[in-house]
C-alpha cells in the first residue's frame, strides 16, 4: 500500500501532461485503435449490461471522457531493460559512476526500482484495444446464439467496421430478430412409474415452462435444476440432472414450438454394459451418529452407545453430549424417505453449533429392501480456548494508553453442546492534564468482564417446534456484563444483562427477539459535568459575564460556580427574564445537565427483523430492510403499581434509589444496490427512527437518542454535530428522539484498486413528544421538513479486498442552522469540508 501511494503521486504529476499526449502512442503502422461499439437490434440502440457483456471487444474505459488508464500505460517504456541497461550497465555513460558510491546490491536495487515503477505503470494502466476482427465475428455470433436462446430462431447478426485515417475504428453490430416463437404443447415421456406419478401429482403445476409463453432457454435450465432438486427430495437417492432433458421440435406451422420432457429409467453400470432399471424411492433405516470421530480413534473399538428416539449414538469415549443436543442438530430420520434438504441442513445446523469440525454425513445403501443407513461422523473442537490481545492507544482524551483483554471459550458447557464465553477488559492511560496534577501519570482506568452464554435451541419452558421448527436453526443467547471507568467523562458503573433469541425462517430473512435487556448506568463524578461539556460552560461562562454575575476576568468555577449561577437565574436572581434568548440557553442548558448526569434503568423488550436479498458478498444488486421495535419500562410500571412504591417528588417510581425509564422506539432502514456493470453502483438508503417516552419519563435516556453526521450518515456534518432541528446548537454531542435519513451515491472505478463515489446526504434529528421547549429543535409537523439538511461530496476508497477504506469529502450544501433564504450553498469549499475516513461502505 505504501508503495502504491508513492506511486500514485509521482503518477499524479505525470497525468497533468497525459491530456494532450497522443492515445496511439502504443498503435502499431497498420492497427487500429477500437473507440467505439454499438449493437443495433431491430434498428434501436441497445446498451443493456446484458449486451454489453457479450462484446468480446470493448474501448479503452474511459473516466470524465478520458481514457485515464490508456494513458497511464502509454506511460511505461515498452523497452525498459535495454533503456537501463545503457543509462546504468554501459561503462560509457556517466551514470554508471554511481557504482562507485553503492554497492553492488544496492546499485542492482536502485535499477530493478526503476524496473519495478515501469510495471506499475503497465500493471495499472491498461493496453490500448486494438481492433481484431475475429473478436468481432465472435461477438456477433454471440449475439446470435443468445437470441436463438430467448426464441427468436430466425435471428441473423453481422457487424460493420468504421475505420478512418487515424487510425482509429468504430464497430457496429447488427442484430436482425425476427419473429419470436411461443410453446405451443408440452407432452411428457417419463419412463420411471413412479417419477411420472411424482410429477403429474406434485410437480406439474409449478411448472416453468408454461404454454403459450415465448421460449426462453434458460426457463428450460431451471426447470431442470428444479425437478432434480423435488425428486432428490421425494426418495430418490440415485437420480440426476442428467437424466432429465427437453426435445425441442420447431417445425410447425406458425411460430410455434413443442416440447417434450423426458425423464429416463436409472443407468446402471456394470464392467461392460449399461442396464436401465425404474427409479424407487429410498427410505433411511437407521441414523448412527459418531459423536468422537477423530483420526485417532478411527482403529478404536466403540466403547459407549445409546440408542435415542430412533438414533443411535456411539462413542469411542464416553459419550460427553446429552442424546438430544446432538439428535436436535440432525434432520435425518428413521423411517422418512431420503430428502437432500435434511442433509443439507443437518449439514448446516452442525456447523452452527461450533462444537465440531466440518461433519461428514454418509449414506450406505441396502439395495435388498430399498432403504439407507446414514451414518454422520461428528469431530469435536477442543473443550477449551484461550486468547489475549494487547493494544496501544492514543485520543482526544488520553495521551497514551494500555489495555490488555482476555477470552475463555468453554464448549459442551452443560453436554447440550452449549458455549460459554468469559471475557474479561482491563485498560489505563494517561490524560491530557495528568502531567499537571500531583496524581499518579496513569490517571484513566477501566476494567470490566463479560459472561456469554450460547444455547443452540430456544430456551423455553413450552416446546415450540411448531412455531420456530429447528431447521429455522433456533437460538438462545444469556449473557451478563459489567465494566467501570474512572476519569473518562463522568466516571461510570455500567451493569447489562440481555436474554435473546434468535432464528432464520429463510435464507434471507434473520428474526431476533430480546426477551428482556437491562442496562444500568450509575455516573459516579457528575461534578465533572463542565469539565466534559466544555461548549456548555463556554456559553454559560459567557451569559454571566454578559449580565455582570462576574467580572470579565473571572471564570465560573467548576461545579459549584457553575450550578450557582444556573439556579440563579432560573429562580430569577438575576437580570435575566424568562423571554431573554440567554434565559432560555441557561434553561437549556440546566435541562440537558440534568439529564446527561442522570442515572439510567432501562428494562426492555424488542423485536428485529432483517431481510437481505444479497446472495453473497460479490452480489452488487440487492436491497436490504431492516426493521426494529423496542418498549423500555412496561413491566417494571405494572411491577410498581402491584406491589405500590411510592413515587418520588417528580411523581415518578425508582428502583434502587433510580428512577427507570418508559418509552417506545421504532426504526425502518432500506438499502438498495444497482450493478450498472462496469464496476459502477448506484446505492441509495433511507431510515427513519423515532423514540417517544411516556408514563415513567420525560425523555429518551441518551444511549436510546439518535444523532446525526459522521462517516456513515450525513457527511457534511461531522458525527453529533448537525440539528436537532435549525438550532444553531453548540453542544459537544446533539441528540434528538427523531431521525430522519436519505442518501445516494455513485460509486465507480477509478484506477485498479481504486475506486471513486460522488454522494448527496439529507437528514436531521428533531425533538418530539419530549421536554425540550426549544421551538428550533422540536418537529411540529410538515413545515419542520424544510430543516432537513443536505450534504454532498466525493470520496475515494480503495479496496483491499477483505475489507474497503474509505476517504469521503462532504460539503454542506444546504445548512438548516442558517436563516431561511440563506441556506444553500453557503460556506461550500474545501475550507468548510469536513473530512470522513471509515472502514468498508457506509451503506
């Protein structure tokens, strides 16, 4: 990467002269460069991505206009070792002299570095395209045989070549359809009786191959793949792909097509002949489960069996796992007919677990009576493991730091093939002002453990197989956490615990529900509060000096100049009155103080939904929604009224000495991708989130607000640093309990591994249904739309391939904190940019 960089800004400078430098550099005396393609069908353009891909040839890619990378490589010296070897191997030139200040080694360096920067060039770059005939013809045949596919069997393609005196070509291709054809019958010749009994009954209605649509072979293809996939889990052990094909017959009058689907008996091979026999269906006989299965045990006698609700269980140890942990995980049933779904997912389900290695299911057939016995080898992971990792840091808050964080994985915990996780944090450091205190240098400190507990079922008193069956591979997480920080903001004990499931009722859809979540939050140096929020007492520093509460070079002190001063004001012992802008900033100020400081109970419920098209972390064309509710308080509200606990004075109920909070949130997030081709993406994301607090609160407690600005969200604004509202907020850390987002962005690629975004950003967070009387913060309807901001920029990114790196420019292009009127494009330049590094895309 290092070396990448270095490259690129020598290039850099190169590429400001490539602009008028000649793109046939590299073209030979009787070749042509290829500029340009167009494929003609019916006489219309068509520029879909699918056509796009069958031009065998394509121009040199092109960014703004210009062919970036052609240039590059027109760069590299097509000659670079005889170059070298007559500027440092010719003992003529004066360059070699410097042979007499390097050594050896270091002078054969210093040329292969030279070398090396070369091969960069040809390696980034890209070779001009040099038009070839035979691509051409290859392409136009391509053309043929992909609309012969989709029916138009009259298809003719050719293609015309442009070239002119500079050297320079243009290709048109031309494709000449015809008049599509249409299934006009569909007969079937299934030799096997009980195949053809299968289709007739089960299958036929869902066919994809219909009459009187267009043909399309790749219909033809799935519905192959399709009746493979419903035999092989109706019984049928031994059948194919191969066995099933389409006889296709064109010659009707018309544009018509018949189809016949046929499906052969079984081949069975022998030494020197073929016999074809009916399909059967197969049954499983017996289901045995190794539970040790290691290399070293595999010349051991069985020591340990058990038979379990018609499986049967060996060890070659004793058996570590209780029956129905290991029976649970596995689909396979005696009795049932052989499905490929109940391996797949018993394949599947044991892997989940993270108790074993890789399984290994085995069928061994008994050809007597038509059954099969399924034999799944299980390899343990080790019971334990142990890891510990080391960082060093430094931040705003501290000048270095050390933490040192341990894990203890236990598997098997209760033989139900549970996992427990034991971790454990402990961390110091130095602050900023730990030079200038008599305390000791490391003056931060946090500790805390962790403890996981993973059930690979639901924990639950009733059986609820039929509502979440365990092919949704069903789970249970308990897990209990404390941690405690001293001289880090307001110094805090936080205690959580959480009792989750979690499912997969498809592929593509992820359930999870917290059954309840606890978090406790005790801030233990509140006076500290103007320390922190130094923006804060800035303003209020300022209010009093302004109304002569002090002198113009004194200071509040900290905390109780500063608490003096606030209850002043707000009992009315000073100048100031309740319609002063300042009175209402102090009021702020004190309403925000007292709610950061405060301690926090949440006991909560929630419910999350996820359904994500991507089929796999190459699939650039997918859309994702992700949808969450959360009630916080119900249950403890009902728990006080029952047993009657007296309200404190705000007429509020406490537990332990805190009052808990009550509130209802809600989030929507979609994201869609569109893979233009050619390595551009069009994404867009929208979100919504909205906290409302009732009975028990006044407020959303600051973990549950939302925020606005930052790498992944509007990046114009750095993270807690746009709204609530068109308040011109000079706080550390702006929230609100309403959030609303949009975004789009243009991603391509701009030279190898690097790839460019051009992006637009809209969104704030407002107040709602709270105690914020700040009129500029609060949302009161659709006129508090005209504060949504908007951003925009560019970013750079480069991809390492596991993960991306993110560099995004973002200008403020409409400021909801300035006057109506004077709200675009002001401040917008480099000056005023804010800058955003993150890891992989933000959306």
């Amino acid at each position: 990467m290092k070396k990448s960089l270095y490259y690129i800004s020598v290039l850099l400078i190169a590429i400001s002269f490539t602009t008028s430098c000649n793109v046939m550099k590299r073209v030979g005396e009787n070749e042509h460069l290829l500029t340009e393609n167009t494929v003609l069908v019916d006489d219309k353009k068509d520029k879909t991505e699918t056509i796009s891909n069958l031009i065998y040839q394509k121009p040199n890619g092109e960014l703004l206009g210009i062919p970036l990378r052609l240039h590059i490589f027109n760069l590299a010296r097509p000659n670079i070792d005889s170059i070298l070897n007559d500027k440092y191997r010719n003992p003529e030139n004066p360059r070699t002299g410097q042979k007499k200040l390097l050594s050896l080694k270091q002078y054969e360096a210093l040329i292969n570095s030279k070398k090396g920067f070369n091969e960069w060039l040809k390696k980034t770059g890209e070779a001009p395209v040099i038009f070839n005939e035979t691509k051409a013809e290859r392409t136009a045949v391509g053309l043929r045989k992909y609309f012969y596919s989709k029916g138009w069997f009259n298809v003719k393609t050719s293609f015309q070549v442009e070239k002119d005196s500079t050297q320079r070509a243009k290709v048109t291709y031309n494709v000449a359809r015809g008049n599509p054809y249409f299934l006009d019958s569909i007969t079937t010749n299934i030799a096997s009786p009980v195949v053809d009994s299968l289709y007739h009954t089960k299958f036929e209605k869902h066919a994809l191959i219909k009459k009187g649509q267009q043909f399309d072979e790749l219909n033809y293809t799935n519905e192959r793949n399709r009746l493979t996939s419903e035999l092989r889990n109706s019984g049928l052990y031994h059948f194919g792909q191969d066995y099933i094909r389409f006889d296709i017959d064109t010659i009707l009058p018309g544009d018509k097509v018949n189809t016949e689907l046929i499906i052969e008996n079984r081949a069975i091979r022998s030494e020197d002949s073929i016999s074809r026999v009916p399909f059967k269906i197969y049954k499983i006989k017996d289901v045995n489960i190794y539970s040790d299965y290691r290399f070293e045990n595999k010349d051991k006698a069985i020591t340990d069996s058990i038979q379990y609700e018609n499986y049967n269980l060996y060890s070659y140890e004793k058996l570590k796992y209780r029956p129905k942990a290991l029976t649970d995980a596995v689909f396979i049933s005696k009795g049932q007919i052989f499905r490929d779904l109940d391996r797949t997912r018993t394949y599947r389900y044991l892997s989940e677990l993270k108790a074993f290695n890789y399984p290994n299911i085995e069928y061994i057939e008994n050809e007597q009576d038509t059954t099969l016995t399924a034999n799944i080898y299980l390899s343990p992971k080790k019971k334990y493991d142990l890891g510990f990792d080391f960082d060093v840091t430094q931040s705003n808050i501290q000048t270095v730091g050390f933490s040192i964080s341990t894990g203890l994985i236990i598997r098997n915990v209760f033989r139900g093939a549970e996992t427990l996780e034991i971790s454990a944090l402990g961390a110091i450091g130095a602050s900023r002002d730990a030079s200038d205190s008599k305390d000791q240098f490391f003056d931060i400190n946090e500790y805390g453990g962790n403890l996981r507990l993973s059930i690979p079922r639901l924990f639950f008193p009733l059986n609820t197989d039929k509502i979440i069956p365990k092919y949704m591979s069903p789970s249970t997480r308990i897990s209990i956490g404390a941690t405690s920080q001293r001289n880090i903001g307001l110094d805090k004990q936080t205690l959580t615990g959480a009792f989750n499931y979690n499912w997969f009722p498809s592929k593509k859809v992820t359930n999870n529900i917290d059954l309840f979540n606890v978090q406790f939050v005790k801030n233990l140096n509140t006076d500290n509060y103007f320390g922190v929020y130094q923006n804060s007492y800035d303003r209020l520093n300022q209010i009093a000096k302004d109304v002569n509460y002090i002198i113009s070079s004194d200071d509040l002190s900290i905390p109780n100049g500063a608490d003096a001063f606030i209850n002043d004001v707000l009992t009315n012992n000073t100048s100031l009155i309740p319609n002063d802008d300042s009175y209402q900033d102090v009021s702020n100020i004190s309403q925000r103080k007292d709610r950061l400081t405060e301690d926090n109970l949440i006991f909560s419920s929630s419910f999350n939904y996820v359904k994500d098209r991507r089929e796999n972390l190459f699939d650039n064309d997918f859309s994702i929604f992700r949808f969450r509710a959360k009630a916080a308080g119900n249950l403890l509200t009902n728990l006080s009224k029952v047993i009657g606990l007296n309200k404190n004075s705000n007429d509020k109920y406490e537990l332990f000495g805190v009052r808990f909070s009550q509130f209802i949130k809600t989030e929507f997030d979609y994201v869609k991708h569109w893979d233009l081709g050619k390595k551009n993406i069009f994404a867009i994301r929208s979100y919504f989130g909205i906290a409302i607090p009732y009975g028990n609160s006044d407020n959303i407690p600051f973990a549950e607000s939302f925020f606005a600005g930052g790498p992944n969200d509007i990046r114009a604004w750095s993270a807690y640093n746009l709204g609530p509202g068109s308040s011109l907020s000079t706080n550390e850390f702006n929230e609100a309990n309403m959030k609303i987002t949009l975004s789009a962005e243009q991603r391509f690629n701009l030279v190898g591994r690097f790839n460019g975004a051009i992006f637009v950003d809209a969104g704030n967070i407002w107040n709602v249904l709270d105690d914020v009387e700040d009129k500029d913060a609060m949302f009161e309807g659709l006129n508090s739309l005209q504060n949504i901001a908007v951003g925009s920029g560019f970013g750079l990114r480069y991809d390492f391939s596991f993960f991306v790196l993110r560099l995004d420019v973002g200008f403020k292009t409409y400021d909801p904190s300035r006057p109506l009127g004077n709200r675009w494009f002001k401040n917008y330049n480099f000056g005023n940019a804010v800058y955003n590094i993150g890891i992989n895309y933000p959306f």
